[in-house]
C-alpha cells in the first residue's frame, strides 16, 4: 500500500527548501519527494535519491509526520554511560578521602586502580581511557595511567 504524501506541500515548496538548506541529505531527500510530488514513481524517486523504494517510503512517513524537517538526521544517542550518578559520587568521595595503603595497597590514586576499584565495587569495567574523561568531567586531573616501568620492575601499585 502507498503511503500518500501530505497535501499541505508542492514540489516547488519542496526544492525551495532544498535549495535553503544547508544540510546535504536533507537537500536529497527533498529533492526526491518533489519529484513525487510532480508525478514521479516511486522507483524514479529512489533513483533521484539514490537509494531504495524502503528507503523512500521511510522519508515520506518521516515528511509527512514532521514536515520538511523530519527529512535532517537526528543526533545518535551513542553509548549509554558505563557509570551512573551515584557510581560517580562514590568515586568522587574514594578521590577526595585518598588512598589507604594497607587497605587500598596503594599511596595515590591512578587510572588503573580506580579501574580496578570500580569494577570490585560495582562490577562495571571501565577502560582508563574512559576513565580518564568521565574524571577530567568531574573536575579531576592530575590522576594518571599506570606507566610501564612500574609493571617491568614486578610492581603494579608504583610504591
């Protein structure tokens, strides 16, 4: 079944807004969707759009439920954190107590033994990396990576 295009638009109106717009794919699939609109199949509006008939048929229910700017793509909603807000309060006050070396075997915080910490107490393993800017975001900056001539002497804890 064909998915009819709102009536409230016209191909002009459509590569006015093409032509105004400064995002490329948007400028595309408008172009495509007049095309449509001046009595192209569906199949001819693929081939302008340079994509499927799936394909277009997704734009003509993003357009007709958002109008022109249904057409822009949305910003990826990316990884979810690996940490949430209490998890972050637990690491801030771990920070701000500083280490105990017979309990923590350590005299100052790095990467690697928060990692560490963090994955003991909540079971989430954190990459240093990620680490790294999950703390400069919480104001921390002076923690740093395990270096490696610390590992090559037999010692992971650089006492």
């Amino acid at each position: 079944m064909t998915v009819l295009l709102r009536g409230d638009f016209d191909a002009t109106q459509l590569r006015g807004f093409a032509k105004k717009t400064k995002d490329g794919p948007q400028a595309r699939r408008l172009l495509a969707l007049a095309a449509i609109y001046d009595g192209a199949t569906r199949t001819e509006a693929a081939k302008i759009g340079g994509v499927g008939l799936q394909i277009i048929r997704d734009w003509v229910m993003r357009f007709n439920a958002r109008g022109p700017d249904g057409l822009l793509d949305g910003k990826s909603p990316g990884q979810p954190p690996k940490l949430n807000d209490e998890q972050r309060h637990a690491i801030a006050r771990l920070i701000e107590s500083g280490p105990i070396p017979s309990v923590h075997g350590v005299v100052r915080w790095r990467l690697i033994d928060l990692s560490q910490w963090i994955y003991e107490e909540f079971r989430v393993t954190v990459a240093k990396q990620t680490l790294s800017r999950e703390l400069r975001a919480m104001g921390y900056r002076n923690l740093s990576p395990a270096t490696p001539s610390c590992a090559s002497r037999g010692s992971n804890r650089g006492f």
